[in-house]
C-alpha cells in the first residue's frame, strides 16, 4: 500500500510521514522545494517527488498536509486524479471548506476522510493524543483508518465538519487569540518576564509556557486559523464585548455584579473538583524531575534532550532548580532542566546496549559448597551495566578446598568499571576469586 503526503517535508506533514514510515509503509513524500524534498527523503528512506499529480495518482492514499490557504486548490489539483478504490484525506484546522470540496472533486470511486490532529509535529507517538475525524460518509477505509488510530491508543473524535469548526472556535480560536493578547500586553508594558517568574505562582509559570508555546508556532497557521474558520468572528466578538463588560464592572467597582459573573464563569465551567486535580498534577510534573534528580547526585543519570534527541550520560554532579551539570570523563556538560527529559533505568539500558561495545568475561570463585549457583548469577545481573550473568561451570575437584565448589560464571557488560563491581560483589559473598 503506497501513501502520498503531499506536503510532507515540513511540519506536521512530516511528521506524519516519519511516523509512518517506521509503521512500515510504503511512503511517498510531495514538497515545493526540491533540495529539502530530497534531503527529507534521504533522511527518512521515503520517496519524493515534486510533482503532486504524479505522487497522488499512484497512491493508495492520499493525505494532503499543506497550509490552510493552499489546501482547497491543492484538492481540486489532485482529487480529479485519484485512482478509483482510494482514499483522500486533509489534516487542515478547519474541516467545513476541505470536506465540501474533497466532495466535489474526489474522483469517482475515492473516499473522503476529513482529519484534524490535534497534537503538532513535537509528540513522539500517539499515545493519548486527539485526533478528530469527520467523515460525510463512511467506507472500508474509514473503520481501517479508526481500527489504526484506535491500534495506537489515539483520542478518536467523530463529529460533523460544521461541529468541528464551531468547537475548534473556542478550542483553537478563542485560546489563540487570548494567550497573543497576554504576550503583546506584557511586550508592551515592558515587564521582564524573567523577572516576573521569581514573583510567580506555578499556575503563573504554567500559563507562561503555554502561552509560549501558542506564539511560537507558526504565525501564518495561526492567522489562517483565525480568518479561515467562519465561526471565530462571532467568538472574537462575543470575548470583546464580555472583556469590555468586566472592564467596566472593575471600574464602576461594582464587585457584586463581577462577584456573580465570575461564580457563573466558574459553575458553566462544571466539574471544578476534577479541573482543580488536573492542574494540580500538571504543577506537580513541574518539580517532579527536579526531586527525583536531587535523589541521584553522586550517581549515573541519562538526559534525552527533548529538542535534538541527544542522550547526556554522565554523573549528575550539580543541580539547581533551572540547570544540571552531568561530569563524565573529567569534562562537564551543563544542561538546561527545562530541555531534558530523564530516562528511566530500562530506557537507559537499553540506550547503552545500542550505543556501547559489549563485551563478556568469566569468572571463578570459590564458595562454600551449600551455595546457590544460580542465584549468585541473578545477583551479578542485577548489577548497573550488567547486560547478562549465567552459570557456566561448577566444579569440585582436588585442586578445590574441601567442603567448597568453584563456580564460574560469564557475564556481560557495556561499561569496564562494571568488572570491578562484579569482582567486589562475589568477594562479598565470601568468595576466593580464582
């Protein structure tokens, strides 16, 4: 089965076609400039080609992940092609304009999936995330396509396109156009927001964040949202006026009238005891890497920088609440906290396995003969850079003291002080060591 993402070597787009072609499936990639087209295609092991009609009459699929502005004449370039039995989809913000046109110019034969995910082109995998569909009609691609999302412990959403917009009014629109607002208030009251985080609250600094993370997206997206979906004029105006009404309440100090309107806010926003646990799990994952990290100073850590992907190894030699300092080899690397996810000890593992040289040795040691071999092997397995121990020979003989048993064991390791721990761990159980 071959898939067309037209639009694929950037964005969103992308990322959907690095994601699936690690599904393993047969991917081809469509994108304007021709030097970047080739670079993603060498880099992910898909196909490019430039040419939209070509790459969509030969696919199976078709997903079109190009910007907002550009998608209904991309459709009515590529629908008309299609080849009968396929299926045509859209990942667009807005799904009322895509879907009547996919409609329209589908060729016979070809089903229409209108998409909206949910997440951008920064999550690792689908887990938990929201992906809505909103199909006019449905066909065997539809329960292939939700059986998939469904596979990957994706949020599957199945509404109309006309719902979709008018939720998305609210969901993308109004919180968009909020957290701008927020920013360019603070730009133009010159406050230093650095500053303003030692003051802060970490609902604050939560805030902060997101707000950070909407105005670092793409602005052209954002605008395209905000003048494409034909709901959010209404929810712009709605928001100016309800602003201007508790403006004046504040300035008329009339705290009765603004007591009742923000207790209605409050109750509309139903099921406060759960938004409130939610939060307040939100705020406490702020400072829960920095409480497990106070716990290994001194000790081997591994980083994963949530941007590059890059894995730090090293020992976590100092810790503040926004910088770390991991110390291998005598040379230091200094780490924003922020940028660092911390990996658990089987993703640590595992990292070393598919990075270090493992080597194996074997070891002799003299026990007493009531020992159990096997679980002196389990124990040296358990020890940090250990891949694998096991009983190799067992052995009594005469050059063995009397009332005694040589045991050997091989053992495996990614890193060669772990030798040493090995050798210190059986001379613990009271061995010799032949």
């Amino acid at each position: 089965m071959k898939i067309a993402v037209i639009g694929g070597t950037r964005g969103l787009g992308k990322w959907i076609a690095t994601f699936l072609s690690r599904k393993g499936l047969d991917i081809v990639v469509t994108g304007r400039n021709e030097i970047t087209g080739e670079s993603v295609s060498k880099k992910l092991g898909v196909e490019y080609i430039q040419d939209n009609i070509k790459a969509a009459s030969n696919a199976d699929i078709v997903i079109i992940s190009v910007p907002i502005d550009a998608t209904p004449d991309t459709i009515r370039e590529i629908g008309p092609v299609m080849k009968e039995g396929s299926l045509i989809m859209d990942v667009t913000s807005v799904k009322k304009e895509p879907s009547e046109i996919m409609q329209e110019y589908a060729a016979k034969g070809v089903e229409v999936l209108p998409c909206h995910p949910m997440f951008g082109p920064r999550i690792r995998t689908l887990d938990g995330q929201v992906i809505v569909l909103t199909p006019i009609k449905t066909g065997k691609w539809y329960n292939k396509v939700f059986q998939f999302l469904e596979s990957e412990n994706a949020r599957i959403i199945v509404t109309t396109p006309d719902i979709h917009d008018r939720m998305m009014s609210i969901v993308q629109g109004l919180t968009h156009f909020t957290y701008i607002s927020i920013a360019r208030t603070i730009e133009k009251l010159d406050i230093d927001i650095k500053e303003s985080r030692k003051f802060a609250s970490p609902i604050y600094n939560l805030m902060l964040d997101t707000i950070a993370r909407i105005t670092a997206q793409n602005p052209y997206l954002v605008y395209s949202i905000q003048t494409k979906n034909s709901y959010i004029k209404e929810t712009h105006e709605t928001f100016l006026n309800t602003f201007t009404e508790l403006k004046d309440l504040i300035a008329t100090e009339n705290q009765e009238e603004f007591v009742s309107s923000m207790s209605s806010a409050a109750k509309h926003l139903d099921d406060l005891e759960s938004a409130l646990g939610r939060s307040d799990k939100a705020i406490s994952v702020l400072t829960e890497e920095v409480s497990t990290l106070k716990k290994q100073v001194g000790r081997e850590v591994g980083l994963r920088h949530i941007y590059s992907g890059k894995v730090h190894i090293g020992i976590l030699d100092k810790l503040t609440p926004d910088f770390l300092t991991l110390t291998k080899n005598k040379s230091s690397t200094r780490l924003k906290l922020s940028n660092v996810e911390v990996l658990n000890n089987e993703e640590l593992l595992q990292w070393k396995l598919e990075n270090y040289t493992k080597k194996s040795y074997d070891i002799s040691g003299i026990f007493p003969k009531g020992c159990n071999p096997d679980i002196i092997a389990n124990t040296v397995n358990n020890l940090q850079d250990v891949v694998e121990a096991k009983v190799i020979d067992t052995y009594q003989g005469n050059q063995i003291p009397q009332g005694n048993v040589s045991v050997t064991i091989r053992y495996s390791i990614i890193n060669e002080n772990a030798s040493i721990a090995v050798e210190k761990l059986l001379r613990g159980f009271g061995s010799q060591i032949r």
